[in-house]
C-alpha cells in the first residue's frame, strides 16, 4: 500500500466512508494515526537534485583523492539565489524516521518572483566577498 504524506486526515476519514458502511470521524482518523507514532509535521524544504546534477555530483567525488597541494590552487565560487516570500508551510504526516523521506520533503528550485542573488568564492588560503548581483 503506497502512503500518501500530505492527504489531510479529513480526505482520510472520507475515503473510509466509501468503503465503510459506518462513517468515520476526522478525529478518529487523528487519533488513530496518533497512536501509529504518526504525527503532523512541516515537511522540510530541501534543493530539487535532478538525475543530471546527481551524476555530476558523484563526478566530482573522484577529486576527493586529490593531494593538499592541488588544492591550494583551487577557487571555487558559486552563485545563488533566495526567493522572498516563501510559498508558505506544508504538512505532512510521519513518523520521526521518515523525516527525510522524498515523499515528506518540499523541493525547491531556484526562482520565483521576487529573489535576491548572490556571488561569493573562496580557497585554500581565504574566503572572498559575498556580492549581491544586480539583474
């Protein structure tokens, strides 16, 4: 049976009606899931990794091996962007051990309406300014 985090207990106990003859209460359903160790939680926003960024991730893994001193010749700099307001919370329901569970997760990517971002680089020796970019 596949679980579906985020239906309301409301759209639970109506599906029980259905294929009940006796109807069941919304706060029964609470209850009940309650008692499972099943509570209401807000599901955790975590970045959207496609199939593409996976691979490239593990790619880069293989640096891992790399001596120190390659190192010190390295910058790595990265861009990003934060989107203001947020969309606002999801619930979801779960037990503490499905708290990172993709089906009790928000994904999110990076746009929306209003955002503001920013540049930033760092090496070996130190850590550059943080910019924010204009357009």
């Amino acid at each position: 049976m596949s679980k579906n985090h985020r239906n309301p207990a409301a759209e639970v106990a109506a599906k029980f009606d259905i294929c009940l003859e006796e109807s069941v209460s919304t706060r029964a359903v609470q209850q009940e899931l309650r008692k499972s160790n099943i509570h209401r939680r807000a599901a955790i926003a975590t970045p959207l990794i496609t199939e593409n960024n996976t691979k490239r991730r593990k790619r880069l893994c293989v640096h891992k091996t790399l001596m120190s001193y390659v190192w010190k010749y390295v910058i790595w700099s990265d861009k990003s962007s934060f989107t203001f307001p947020t969309s606002g919370q999801v619930y979801v329901r779960r037990t503490r051990k499905e708290v990172y569970n993709t089906d009790c997760l928000v994904l999110t990517v990076k746009h929306g309406s209003r955002s503001v971002k920013i540049w930033a680089a760092m090496s070996w020796y130190s850590a550059g300014p943080i910019i924010t970019l204009n357009g």
